[in-house]
C-alpha cells in the first residue's frame, strides 16, 4: 500500500478535484464527510490493484525545544498504550525501559469505524487500524546499534504484545512493524519504531503472499526454508548464521546492502514462536548488524520491516489463509539508503552485487 508521507501531504487534495456533484455528497457513515471538509480514506486503483491513503495536508506536529519522547516528558505525548516499567511506576511518568503511545496524527484510527464502499467502479474503505510509536530506550541518544542486546530483547518483546493485542480485533487484516534510522527530515530523532495495523493487506504483504502460495502449490515447500537451505549450503551470500537465525543479502537485493533476517524454523507468525532463546538470538543478531552498518559501512539510513502473517481470524473469503501455515515464514528485511534508488519501470537497479555485499558485511561484522 502507498501511503502518502509526510513530504506529500497534500499533494492529492480531494476538494481541488473535479469531482461529478454525486460523488461528493456520499458519506460513508456521517463521520466522514466529502465536500469542503474531507477527511482521509483508502481508495484502490482499479487499474494497478493497489490501495493509496488520500488524506488532507494537516498542520502535523511540531516539537518544541524539548523532546517528547524522553523520560519527564510524558505529558507531552498523548497517554501511554503500554510500557515497561521498573518498580511499579505509574503510567504515563518517568521509569519505564519501553514504552508504547499513538500516534498524535495518525494515518489509521482505532477509534474510527469500519466502512467499505462503492463509488461507482471503485472501491474506498475508511482507515480503521492503529497507528502506534513504540519507543525503544529512554535514553535520547541511542541508536539501533548503540542499544544493548538486553534492550533489544525488551523491544522485540514488545512487538509482539502488540501484534497479539491487535490482532484480538477482527477489523485489522494486517500489521506491519517498521523501523526508520536518520530518516530524511525527521523531526524527532529519539529511538523508536512505528507499529501500523489496517484493515486491507498491504500491497507488498499481498504480493508476497501470492509468490509463497503460489511456490507453495506447485512445489509443496515455503519458498523461504528452501532459501535458507540454498543459501546456507552456498555461502556466497550469507552474511551470519546462529542456532535459530540466518543473516543473508537476497539473490535479488533492491538496494545495496540489503539484508534478510530469516528464522530457521518454519512459523508463519512472529508473534506465536518467540521464546526466551529466540529473542535473545535475534536480539544479538540485530544488534551486531546494526553495530556493523554504524561502523565500516558509515552508518546509513535504513529501513528494517517486520513481516509477520495477516490477521487470520479477520478473513474476507472462506479458505482464503487455507496454507498460510505452511507457505509463509515470517522474517526481518532491513533495507540502506546508502545511495538513491534507481528504477527503471519499476525494476530496481542495483549496482553493489549482493555476492560483494554479503562479503564485506562478513568481513566487517562487529559482535
């Protein structure tokens, strides 16, 4: 799913188009008017099948001199979702080691009420879902790899309470975690990762979807296991390898330095199969990856995805997560913007061999 960023905003304006006189006056379900005063919603493209969240320019949030995100602030951040605290402290105060809020000017609302609706040939839907920051440390400073792998643990810990509880709600069909580190513009730089919950599939997640399913029918295996089979016995791409974890540069990487993190026992959902020794693996594995891209490798921008299986108790059609358990495999992608990507078409061009990547990543590992 495209979702318009913050540099966009406003860029598809719904009052500024020229709209038939009977497309406006539809409301979906009265909280969300169209005319002068529109509010955002989903609207697929019928002619790509891709969904894009048109929403208003708003005058967004500006920090001031202080930091909301660190401990004494709480009060500026709407109230707290969930945290980790130390001694019993209270919520929304000081003392806690992670702590989740919403987001003040969401893309997608828990409190907004789900509509689907047609408009003609097309299709909209309101943008029912959560919007969730999770913020990593207390301390302002640290970075993906300047936090300890303790602390990682407790972040890792941490999405998957959350995934568990938004699932619990059948109008969510999807969660994506995502992780940005010095992203362009950013107006607050104190650790933290965006957890968005919707109720459609993303698009990638959809296409993804399709390739596992389809590999999965003709071939009866998920195409990720026979990945980590492949590339263990290869070598040539694989980065770091634990008891339960594979670091590897995809066959075909989008951008330089691309990098998978794939557990080595099949589960589709990242949720139900962590344990203790799971997250202390892929804590120490993070940890020394992003230690490795902060060192030798200059410490890009980067953007680290966590894809975990769809909601599968909010299913639209009966059988439709018929094989998930066997033909998706949850996993970590994190992709550099060491360098702007090239497209031609849609095709990605690359020009650092992930062979040449997974080689120097290799030889440049911190643990």
């Amino acid at each position: 799913m495209r979702v318009v960023g913050d540099e966009e905003r406003g860029e598809v304006w719904p009052g500024e188009l020229a709209q038939p006189p009977d497309l406006w006056a539809i409301d979906l379900h009265g909280a969300i008017p169209y005319g002068d005063d529109v509010m955002a919603d989903l609207r697929k493209d019928p002619t790509r099948g891709r969904w894009v969240l048109v929403r208003p320019r708003t005058a967004g949030l500006r920090p001031g001199d202080q930091c909301p995100f660190c401990p004494g602030n709480e009060s500026l951040t709407p109230p707290e979702i969930a945290a980790y605290r130390k001694d019993g402290s209270p919520a929304d105060s000081a003392g806690w080691s992670v702590r989740v809020i919403p987001e003040a000017d969401p893309y997608f609302r828990i409190e907004q009420q789900l509509v689907r609706e047609g408009v003609g040939l097309y299709d909209r839907i309101s943008p029912r879902g959560a919007t969730e920051l999770i913020v990593e440390s207390p301390g302002h400073d640290d970075t993906p790899a300047t936090m300890g792998e303790a602390q990682w643990e407790r972040v890792l810990w941490m999405y998957r309470e959350r995934i568990l509880d938004l699932k619990r709600d059948v109008n969510i069909r999807d969660i994506l975690v995502t992780r940005r580190h010095r992203a362009p513009g950013a107006r607050i730089t104190h650790p933290y990762s965006r957890l968005t919950a919707i109720p459609i599939i993303f698009d990638e997640v959809r296409r993804k979807l399709r390739e596992c399913r389809e590999y999965y029918e003709y071939k009866r295996r998920c195409v990720y296991c026979d990945i980590i089979r492949q590339e263990v016995a290869g070598e040539e791409r694989l980065i770091r390898q634990t008891d339960r974890f594979v670091a590897l540069s995809p066959y075909a990487p989008q951008s330089p330095f691309e990098t998978w993190i794939l557990p080595r026992q099949h589960h589709c959902a990242y949720e139900e199969i962590l344990t203790g020794e799971v997250v202390r693996d892929l804590a120490t594995l993070l940890a020394g990856y992003f230690r490795t891209l902060a060192g030798p490798l200059g410490d890009p921008s980067f953007e680290m995805t966590l894809y975990t299986a769809p909601n599968v108790s909010a299913k639209v059609l009966p059988g439709e997560w018929s094989t998930i358990t066997d033909d998706y495999h949850w996993h970590v992608e994190v992709v550099p913007d060491s360098h702007p990507r090239a497209r031609i078409g849609g095709i990605h061009v690359n020009e650092t061999p992930p062979e040449e990547a997974a080689r120097r990543l290799r030889q440049s590992w911190r643990p």
